[in-house]
C-alpha cells in the first residue's frame, strides 16, 4: 500500500512537472508573441513620425517660398511690415 501511494505521488509530481513545462513555453510564446507585436507597432509609429517630419519639411519650405515670392513682388510693404513688428518688439522687450 505505501509503495502504491509513492507510485502515485511520483506519478501526480511527473504529471505536475510536464504541464509546469508546457506553461513555461506557452509564456514563452507569448512573450514572442507580444514582442513580434510591438516591435511592429513601433516600426509603424517610426514610419509615420518620419513621414510627418518630411510633410513639415515640405510646408515650411513651401511657405519659405511664398515668404520670398510676396517679398519680390512687394518690397516697400515688406520692409514697413519687419519695421512694425520690430517696434512692437521693441515695445516688448521694455516693459
């Protein structure tokens, strides 16, 4: 009868064992899982952060541009408007 129950014992503590494994690399899986996941996720925000930094890159060279296209076509305005916002700095800066 003892030997029945230590038969037993070992039996339950080889099956308890073998499903601690089967855990052990269903978390590890997982734990790929998740990884492959965010790794991705990352990939993606980087893509759109570099794609938004290229569209800026394009409007501020486009308003350069037009900056420059409407300081051609009307100096004299162009040079009242930089004095006017220049004193209003100035105003500014003493108070």
């Amino acid at each position: 009868m003892p030997n029945r129950i230590k038969d037993k014992d070992q039996d339950v503590s080889a099956q308890l064992k073998a499903k601690l494994e089967d855990v052990k690399q269903d978390l590890g899986d997982m734990a790929k899982i998740v990884s492959n996941a965010s790794a991705g996720a990352v990939s993606d925000a980087g893509q759109a952060a570099r794609e938004a930094v290229a569209s800026g890159r394009d409007r501020a060279r486009s308003l350069e541009n037009s900056f420059e296209d409407e300081i051609r076509d009307h100096p004299l305005r162009s040079v009242l408007v930089a004095g006017g916002i220049g004193i209003l700095a100035g105003m500014l800066w003493r108070r």
